[in-house]
C-alpha cells in the first residue's frame, strides 16, 4: 500500500516528477489518459495567467484583496484530476486552480474577488463549497459534508484544502478527530507553502512534518512533493480508495512554496529573502510538468505560446465582463446571508431604502 511506504516520520516524500521533468519513480508513474493530462496543464496555465492578472487589477484599484497562488498549481490541480464529479470540494482560499478544474467558471472566480456574492454561487452540477476565510473551520464542513455522505451511503468522498499555518488552530484538530473517529470519506490536503503569512512554517509547529500530525489521529499521512502534478495525483487517487471502502480520512501533506505575497496587502521582502524564492522558482510546477508532457509527445512550445496568448485574452475579456455586469446591488447585500432574509433583514433592507431615499449617504 502507498501509505506504508513513506513515513512521515523519517520525511520520506513522494516524488514521481522531479525538477526537470523527469520520471524518478517509474513504478508510480500513474496511467493518466491524454486528455486528462492536457486538460490538467492548461487548467494549471490559467490558473496562472488569471492569477498574474488578478495582482496587476488589484494594483490598479480594479479588484479587492486577493490571494495569489502562483507555485501552488500542482498542489491544487493534481488532486483534483484524482477525484470524481460527485466528489465535494471544500476550499479555504488560495484553491483557485483546483476551483477552475472542479467546475467554477472564471468569472465566478473574479467576481468572488471583485466583491460580489454571486462569486459564490455556482452551477447546481458543481459540487464546491464557497471559499472560506476563516482560518480551519473548513475541516470541520468538510467533516459535516463526509459525515453525510456516509449516513447516506453515497460513493463520494469531501477533499479539503488547508494551509501549513492553519494546522496550528483548534478546528483542524477537531475536524480532523471527527473525522478519524468516524471513518469518514475525507481527504485533507495541506498546502505546505512555508509560511503562515509572515510566520514561517519551522516556528509554527516543532513537528519535523506537518504529515504526522495524522499518527495521533489513527489515520495514514504522506508528505508529497507538491510541486509535481503525478505525485499529488498518486497520493490522491490512493487516499480516494480507502475512503470508498470506508477506512476511513488521509492527510496529504503538498511540499509547495508560495512565490507571491499571502495576499495583495502583505509585503513578504519583510520577512524572506529573494534568493529562497528564486531558489523555489527553479522548482516551478508548470514547467516541469510542460517539460514531462513534452517529452510524452503530448505537447510543444508552438502549442504553449499559443494557450498562453488563449487564456490572456480570455482573462481579459472575462474580467471586462466582470466589471460592467459586477456591481452589487443593495438587496444582495442583505439577501446573501441565509437561504431566505429573516425578518430582521428585511426590515433592515427597508429601513435603508428609505434611508437613502431621505438622501442619506452610502
């Protein structure tokens, strides 16, 4: 079994991909069809271009705080190719890859970042929870949402996202006791990216891995190469099958690095140097994995010029349509905190109105 292999412990890591491309660990290399394997790289190549854009419409006061996630593409990506469409995604707030290839629509994406709740609706078809801000209380819905589907005896499973320093807050653990305790179909991926905003991760935790934090639970925890697509597949599509037959949740541990800032209002030449984050750009997940698909005949730098030039112009066009279809409403402001406006909301959306019809200011 992949699990027994690699002890957190010792920090065994699971590569298959290392940093030019190549296979290191044939035996693993996953049977992954080609229009999975095309449809990972592009979903990752605009993941990255929509990210580098979002910072540049932040900048210019187009956009809110927004979270980047360039370096993390694999972490997200891999994973999600592993799982099923009636599996549940349930986010933190840097996933936005694994968003775009579980279903969420670009301009869902954005306009989540521009401010608007309908950001958070999505397609009645696409099983993902909204994003969540508040550090750690995603295990527990992704508990809540596993728990369900067991009771139901549904053949799906809950995959949630969590960052290194959010191990560090009470509801992981809770989240993940229950979990452990009732066998739930649960798989935890945590984002390793090094730093928990401006406090990195070997002050956060004296846990030589973030992986054996699974031991006190009872359950299997792998520390992955978060930077390579195939092992994050591997590990996925492994912790996937034992939650089906009902032994119960994993915790995967992605080894990544996040090359931009937290988020756009944090400045991380504060407190790391350039040198360590060029040394993590040489590991840079998209390359290796153009590289491996090159090699595969599966791709070329024609075909990659060509996508990037696609996905510019499609991130451009999506944000324009965002800004001249995303402003909110008064009524959405009220009408997007529960299913239906209780009576207080109401008469606070009314009192409002008149508010403002008696010339008060915004």
């Amino acid at each position: 079994m992949l699990f027994e292999n690699y002890d957190p412990l010792k920090g065994e890591m699971l590569q298959i991909l290392d940093h030019e491309g190549k296979i290191v660990n044939d035996k693993l290399e996953p049977k992954i069809n080609k229009d999975t394997l095309i449809k990972m790289y592009r979903t990752m190549v605009l993941g990255r271009v929509a990210d580098e854009k979002a910072l540049q419409f932040q900048r210019q006061g187009r956009m809110l705080t927004y979270a980047p996630n360039i370096g993390q593409e694999a972490a997200q990506v891999g994973p999600m190719a592993a799982l099923k469409d009636n599996d549940w995604l349930v986010l933190a707030f840097r996933e936005f890859n694994a968003m775009l290839y579980k279903g969420v629509t670009l301009e869902q994406a954005f306009l989540y970042w521009y401010g608007n709740e309908r950001g958070s609706r999505y397609d009645d078809e696409v099983r993902v929870l909204p994003i969540n801000v508040p550090i750690g209380s995603q295990i527990n819905h992704a508990a809540g949402v596993a728990y369900a589907s067991k009771l139901q005896k549904k053949d799906e499973v809950a995959i949630v996202f969590i960052g290194d320093g959010g191990t560090s807050h009470g509801e992981f653990h809770e989240g993940m006791n229950f979990a452990a305790t009732f066998d739930l179909p649960m798989i935890t991926v945590i984002q390793n990216n090094q730093y928990a905003i401006s406090t990195p991760r070997h002050k956060a935790t004296k846990a030589k891995t973030l992986a054996q934090k699974a031991i006190a639970y009872g359950i299997p925890g792998i520390q992955v190469d978060g930077n390579d697509p195939l092992a994050m597949y591997v590990a996925v599509e492994a912790a996937r099958e034992r939650a089906i037959k009902g032994e119960g949740p994993t915790l995967i541990e992605a080894v990544t690095y996040r090359i931009g800032p937290h988020t756009t209002s944090d400045n991380p030449k504060l407190y790391r140097e350039d040198e360590e984050v060029e040394r993590w750009m040489k590991k840079d997940p998209i390359q290796r994995f153009k590289k491996y698909l090159i090699d595969k005949k599966l791709w070329s730098e024609k075909k990659d010029e060509a996508l990037h030039e696609e996905h510019k112009q499609n991130v451009l066009e999506t944000f324009k349509h965002v800004e001249e279809t995303g402003d909110v409403s008064l009524e959405e402001i009220f009408e997007y905190t529960y299913e239906n406006m209780t009576p207080n909301l109401v008469e606070q959306m009314e009192y409002y109105k008149e508010y403002l019809k008696q010339g008060g200011n915004e």
